[in-house]
C-alpha cells in the first residue's frame, strides 16, 4: 500500500510540476471558463430570474467544457518522447498512472474552480441561500466523477488521431447522470431547499464517482498495452 | 537470460511474429538486425515486457512474466530512439521521476553517479528542452541506467547521435559488457555498435532467418550472410 501511493504520488507530482513550468493546461482553462462566464453575463441580463435558474447549468457546463481541454492534454504530455513506454517499463501497475493521473487533472480542475466560482458573484450578483460548505460539497464530487471517467476515456483517446474531437463526444453520454445530478443539487442549494429534498441527487453523485473509480481500475491493464 | 518461448504477435492479418524462440545467456552481447517491418522492434517490446504476445512466454533467470512482471520489471533498463524523458523537466527531476518508479536506493547518489557517466552533471540543472539531441540520448543512457538494470534493451540507439554521442555510447556499451549485463541490440546498422558484438540475429517476415556468433566472423561477412538471408 506504502509503494502504491508512492508511485501515485511520484505520478502527480511530476504532472503538476511539468504544468506549472509549462503552464499548458490551467492557461487555458481558467481562460476558457472566464470568456464563458463574461459572454454569458453579456448575452444575458444577470439580474433576471431566469439567470438564476440557468446559473447552476452554466457553472458545470463552463468546467466540463474547460476540464475538457485539460484531460486532452494529460495523456499528450505522455505521448511526447514516448514517455509513456518508459513509464510502462517500470515495475509500476497501470492502475497507478490512472489515479496519479486523475489525482493530478482534479487539482488542476480545482485551481480553476477557485479562480473563476468567486467571479460568478461578482458578474451575476449571485447569492446562495443554502450551505456554502454543502455545495463546496457537491462540487468536489461532481468534479471528482467527471475527472474520473475523463481521465479513463482520455485515456481510450489518447492514441487516436483525432482525439481531441473524439473525447467530448464519447465522454458526455457517460457523463449525463453525474452532470444532471450535480446541477440538480446545486440548483437546490441556490435556492436554499433542505438537504432531504437533494439528497438522492447527492446520493447519486457518490455512487457515480465509485462506479467511475472501480470500472476502470479493472480495465485500465487494457488501455495501456503497448502495441 | 533471456527466454522466448513460440512468440507470435499479429497486427490486424499481419503476423508480425511467427513463433520465435531464443534464448540469450547472462553476459551476452545480442544484436538484432532485420529490414523494416521484420519484427525487431516487436521483438524487443515484447522481451522487455512492455507489449504481450499474443501467444508465447518471456523468461528472464528462470521466471516467467506472468506472474512475477513487475518483479522482472526491475532487472530490465530501455534505450530507444525516443528519450522517454519530459522537456518541462530538468535532467535530474527526470531521473529522481524514474528512480522512484523503479524504488532505487540511495537515489540521490545513484543519480550523480550515472550523470558523471554520461558527461551532464554540468547540466544536471537545466530543463531538457534545452538540450541537444546528442545530450537527450546521453541524458536518456543515464535513465535507462538509474536502476542498474541486469538486462539492456537496446532499439536503435544510435539514431540521430553525433560523433561524441555515438562514442559515449560504444564506451558505455563497452563498460556494460565488462560488468556482464546481458545486452539485446536492435539495430540496422553494420558498423556501430558492432565491435563488442558476441551474436548476431537476422529476423526477416516475422522469423530468425539467421543465428550466429560473431567470433571468427570476417570483414564483409554479414553483409553477404545479411543479405542472403533477407533476399531470400
């Protein structure tokens, strides 16, 4: 067990310290998540209702879509000098580089989680009547779930020629339940509804993010043969 | 040693590998040579344990793979044409990145000891995407050597090196074979490399056309033995 998080963590840090120097990935995600935040605040009128109803949609749609952005690049950094192969190489098991690998895309998918949620008060005034820390919550699961099949498909694509088109495609249908369930939750949270009445919808977070945590632990062996 | 047992790998109709089997003793110095799309390169994959036969079994000492692959993992080091080395990283993030992944004691020693080796401790500092293409494949011998392995693979390692590269690595391969490390070359060149040469393989449509020691071996030789075999 000792040797596994070892290996884990000698994985992400490597991940994030090759971001940070080439600052690749959270560039243009936070940039990405902001230039939807400010078009949206423009095409809309922030103080209308109507904002208020399509906000907790338009928060996870703007992380998906820049996550995205930065689950094509997680396997791409491996690709280059076929640093892959040389990871494969070493007596470490696949399952290892998928957790190391999807620890180190939460982290980076948290940086801009913090950057950007704090500007969705500022440009649509929005106010949450329910628990902050539930909500911090229902974001961290929902983040957890969509970074955990993300990295597992990015993985599928990761090979391909047209993997950067291919990975949206094949990830969303997988990702409808935990997406809905999250703005689902955050809907209710917003609108300060009692914890019984999201529950079920937290409940299915969780269960998604266990589904997406075992299946590929079992069929990462797979993905990684080298040919 | 190296075992291979009856190894066979298809790709789509292609039988990249028809039942090969070879065995290569401790110390021995092996090169492979072939035309392109012989299987050499597949054949190193799968001795190395990076890619599984379709049919067949890889020993190395007397272990099998199947269930000791992570344990035999550890006795092997790659040197390919790719670096395998990240260019955000410095070369000695890059070697503490794989001295960890192999579990090497006394790893900070152990890195200034193959980077003496190689020649780059002056650059042990500086990102790898600065670096030359004779310095990335000194930086990638050093890689291929943080956990001293006891088995060598080497796949067209002279590509793209520079006379001093190409040098550094006939001294290294040299100094590899005095300390008995069983070394498998893949190679398409006749000339370097070959002078510590004990072996030669000539692998043509998936199979060893041709097995033979290099001693008593005459000037000109592998080249008619080479061609003959893969004409035929």
């Amino acid at each position: 067990m000792g040797r596994a998080l070892a290996l884990i963590t000698t994985i992400i840090k490597k991940d994030l310290v090759s971001e940070l120097r080439a600052k690749e990935s959270v560039v243009t995600m936070v940039t990405f998540s902001v230039l939807i935040l400010v078009l949206f605040s423009m095409a809309f009128e922030p103080s209308r209702e109507t904002v208020r109803e399509i906000l907790p949609g338009l928060i996870w749609m703007s992380l998906i879509f820049s996550g995205i952005l930065g689950l094509n690049r997680t396997y791409a950094r491996e690709r280059f000098n076929d640093c892959l192969i040389g990871i494969l190489s070493s007596p470490i098991a696949p399952y290892h580089i998928y957790i190391g690998k999807a620890a180190s895309s939460l982290v980076q998918l948290f940086i801009v989680e913090i950057i950007t949620f704090p500007l969705y008060f500022v440009f649509y005034d929005l106010e949450i009547d329910g628990s902050l820390g539930i909500l911090l919550l229902t974001m961290l699961l929902g983040s957890v779930g969509f970074i955990l099949v993300g990295t597992f498909l990015a993985a599928l694509t990761s090979s391909l020629r047209s993997k950067e088109a291919l990975l949206p495609v094949i990830l969303f249908p997988l990702l409808v339940p935990v997406l809905l369930a999250s703005i689902e939750a955050t809907s209710a949270i917003f609108a300060g509804l009692t914890l019984n009445q999201y529950l079920p919808w937290l409940k299915l977070i969780l269960v998604y993010d266990l589904v997406f945590l075992v299946v590929p632990l079992l069929l990462f062996d797979y993905l990684m043969e080298v040919d | 040693m190296i075992e291979g047992i009856n190894l066979s790998k298809t790709y789509g109709n292609r039988n990249v590998l028809r039942d090969i089997s070879l065995m290569i003793p401790k110390g021995e110095f092996t090169a492979v040579l072939g035309p392109n799309g012989a299987g050499k390169s597949t054949l190193l994959k799968i001795l190395a344990l990076i890619s599984k036969p379709d049919s067949g079994e890889v020993k190395i000492g007397k272990q099998s793979f199947v269930n000791l692959k992570g344990e035999l993992k550890r006795k092997i080091g790659i040197l390919s044409h790719s670096s395998f080395l990240y260019p955000e990283l410095t070369a000695y993030e890059n070697l503490r990145f794989y001295g960890r992944l192999y579990d090497v004691r006394h790893l900070e020693e152990q890195i200034i000891s193959v980077i003496k080796k190689v020649g780059l401790l002056l650059a042990l500092n500086e990102p790898v995407y600065t670096f030359s293409r004779g310095m990335l494949q000194r930086l990638s011998i050093a890689r291929a050597l943080i956990h001293s392995p006891e088995v060598i693979f080497l796949d067209e390692p002279f590509t793209g090196l520079d006379q001093q590269g190409i040098s550094l690595l006939q001294d290294v391969l040299k100094d590899l074979k005095s300390s008995q490390k069983t070394i498998l070359m893949v190679t398409h060149s006749f000339e370097q490399g070959m002078e510590d040469i004990d072996r030669i393989l000539i692998i043509n449509k998936g199979q060893i056309a041709a097995d033979f020691p290099t001693e008593n071996l005459q000037s000109g030789d592998l080249k008619r033995i080479y061609f003959e075999k893969v004409a035929s």
